[in-house]
C-alpha cells in the first residue's frame, strides 16, 4: 500500500541491505578527501563581513552552495536518490521498470562499469532522475516510518519488499551556527570519510560539542547532481578549537544510527602567499606548502620551507599541499 506523505526532513537514515548498514559508498576512501585536506565543495576561503556590511563570496573549486544553485532555480532535492536493500536478485532493468514511473531515470551503483554486473552487488543502487521534480513524486509516493521512507518494489522472487528511499535535500548541505562571526579560511578545517546520511546542521553541532566555537559547516557535494560526495568542511570562530580539533587528528562521529571515525585536516587552501617571505623570494607565486603542525600553521614557498624546516625541532614537520589543479572559484553565498 502506498502512502502519500508531506516531504519530511530526513536525519540520520541507515541502509539496510546484505552488507549491513550502508551509509556510504564502499571503494571510496576517505570520503572523497585528498592529500592536504583540500576539498571539492563550498569552502569558507574569503572572512566575511559583520551583519550590514557587504559580505564576500566564498570559493568553491566545483560547485556553489545549495542556496546559490537550489534556490534560484527552484530545485530542493538532489536528483541522485539512495535506494537500499533492495532483493538480491533485483536486476538493473527491474529495479529500473519499478521507479520510471516517477519519470526519466539511470540506475547506476558504485564500479558499475567495471563489474558489468547486471544486478548492484551490495543490495542497494543509485536512482539518477533526468528531473528534480521526479524526487518529490517518488517522496509523494512512499510509505514514511518514523524518520525514514519506504516503497516497495519486487524481484523475480521477492514481491513488494520495503526498500529504503534516501533523497538528498539541498539545503542540508550548508549550516551557519554563528552568523555573527566571520568565516576565516585558517580556522577551516577538512572532515574526510562523512557518512552520506550526515547532514550539515549534525556535523556542526558534534564538531561544536567536541571543540567549540563552530560558526559554520558545510557538506562536500558533486557539481552536477549536488549528491554527498563524504566530505566535508567546518570552520571554528577561534584558535584554541581549529588546533583543538586538528590535534585529534580523528573524531568519532557518532548521530542517530552513524557511529563513524574520521579524519580531520586543516584545510588547505592554494592561492595564499607565503607566511615568511610574502612572495619576494619565490617571485610572487602562491605557497604550495602548508605546515599543520601547531608550532607553525603557515603557509611557506618552497625556499621558506627549507630554511624554518632545517631548524632544529622542526626538520621533521611534513608539508601539506593541496592537490589538484583547479583554482576555487569565487561564488555567491547567503546567510541562512
């Protein structure tokens, strides 16, 4: 039976399926996270101003943030849709046939290609609408129990299995806990391996119950469907908390049914100038060092490093750098 039920906001949703709980993507270590803490998404690089004052953009190498994007154009949902425990002997065509009618689809599920299985190994897939107004229809569509939406869908050998529904709503990608402060790009630091289920205003409110002084977090997501890609970034309002959470060097993320341990880097950014020589010895390029040792948190060119590094006490300081060629590119924001 089929209920129809208002959009819920959804927190916390767990996979069931042969594997366990899925809450991410197998094969994908780390979340997504490269060498240096660099992330893809919306990422603080620009301090912005008090309220009243113009405020600058933040940078992004490859999207904008969802109210940038989801909001003009009228979208609320990405249109990469999480379906988990699906039968295991539910085929692509299948699986395919029993969501078309919500509209124009590709279902696709981690190394597809590479497999060329015609059944997703892990009992679960991925639902690429060809339009965003296909997710709500399917949402309209399920059955909700509690914090989390059902359909049911059947196989050669299994009729109307529950299977679990996940949508990704936009605005969960970004969460500002403290609009009074400025957002500083040396106080950011780089969360790899997120659960996908993990919203933005939860990341926020551990990272703020394990260190303080949280003022803005925000979910790494892909440019084109604007899907988790399982990192993400938060930035402190002060000092003592970004060296408080970088010297973990790991946090336990633990939310309704998550209970995850990840790396936490500083973030790495690529068009800052060298602390040390600002520029004058390496003919006014960026610094492609960082040191994330709290004895120097700088930025240093490649001169620079060699010269503080060969100091006693500090030749054993590892460079972060950040990987990559593109350049983050400035993007509108607003606060929430």
């Amino acid at each position: 039976m089929y209920v129809n039920r208002k959009s819920p906001f959804f927190t916390g949703l767990v996979d069931d399926g042969p594997g366990g709980n899925l809450l991410e993507e197998p094969g994908v270590p780390g979340g997504g996270g490269g060498g240096g803490g660099q992330l893809d998404g919306v990422v603080p690089v620009g301090v912005l101003g008090q309220p009243g004052h113009h405020q600058a953009p933040l940078s992004s190498p490859s999207r904008s943030s969802p109210h940038s994007q989801g909001s003009e154009t009228g979208e609320r949902f990405s249109r990469k849709v999480f379906v988990g425990g699906l039968p295991p002997d539910i085929a692509e065509e299948e699986i395919t046939s029993s969501f078309q009618c919500f509209g124009a689809l590709v279902v696709d599920w981690p190394h597809k290609a590479e497999s060329k299985s015609y059944f997703p190994p892990k009992g679960y897939a991925f639902l690429l609408f060809q339009d965003e107004s296909s997710v709500q229809q399917l949402i309209d569509a399920c059955i909700q129990d509690e914090d989390k939406l059902y359909l049911c869908v059947s196989s050669p050998t299994i009729k109307d299995k529950p299977v679990q529904i996940r949508p990704w709503r936009l605005s969960d990608a970004d969460f500002v806990l403290d609009a009074s402060m400025p957002l500083d790009p040396r106080k950011t630091v780089f969360v790899g391996g997120v659960p996908r289920p993990l919203k933005a205003v939860e990341l926020a409110m551990i990272m703020d119950r394990l260190y303080g002084g949280v003022c803005y977090a925000g979910i790494d997501t892909d440019p084109e469907l604007k899907y988790p890609k399982g990192a993400g970034r938060v930035a402190f309002s002060n000092q003592q908390s970004y060296i408080a959470a970088i010297s973990a060097r790991f946090v336990q993320l633990q939310h309704s049914d998550i209970d995850k341990r990840v790396e936490v880097k500083p973030y790495v950014l690529d068009d800052q100038m060298c602390d040390e020589c600002q520029g004058q010895r390496c003919g006014g390029k960026f610094a492609p060092f960082f040191c994330a040792n709290v004895t120097c948190l700088q930025y240093y060119c490649e001169h620079c490093w060699a010269t503080i590094h060969s100091r006693p006490g500090r030749e054993f300081h590892k460079p972060l750098v950040k990987e990559g060629a593109d350049r983050p590119r400035a993007v509108p924001f607003r606060w929430c």
